[in-house]
C-alpha cells in the first residue's frame, strides 16, 4: 500500500498526495466535485520538497 497525505483547505478544497512505490508521486485535487490528477517527475517532487521545507524555515524563524 502507497502512503497517502490528505489536506483540507479552509476553501474547502481537498489535495491527496499519494506516494507511489516505483517513486512517483500522484496529486490529486478535489475542488467543487471536480477531480484532478497528475504525476509529480523526481525533479518536480524535489522543487515541492524544498519548497516546503523553505516555508517551514521561514515560518519558525
């Protein structure tokens, strides 16, 4: 089973972050009863990485 993070939004919006185990990783987003999904490339997984871990420094500085 792929580890999965779940996020609700204040909007109401969900996002799913579904870690696939040949290492990609799945967006999917829910948004007024719309599902939208793609495939995160190793690059683009890392830019989200650093991103959220630069807001995470930011935020506790």
């Amino acid at each position: 089973m792929s580890p999965t993070l779940v996020f609700e939004l204040d909007n109401g919006s969900t996002f799913t972050f579904n870690f696939q185990m040949d290492g990609r990783l799945t967006i999917i987003g829910f948004q007024e009863g719309r599902a939208v999904t793609g495939a995160l490339n190793e690059e683009q997984a890392e830019e989200l990485r650093d991103a959220i871990n630069e807001y995470i420094h930011k935020r506790k500085g």
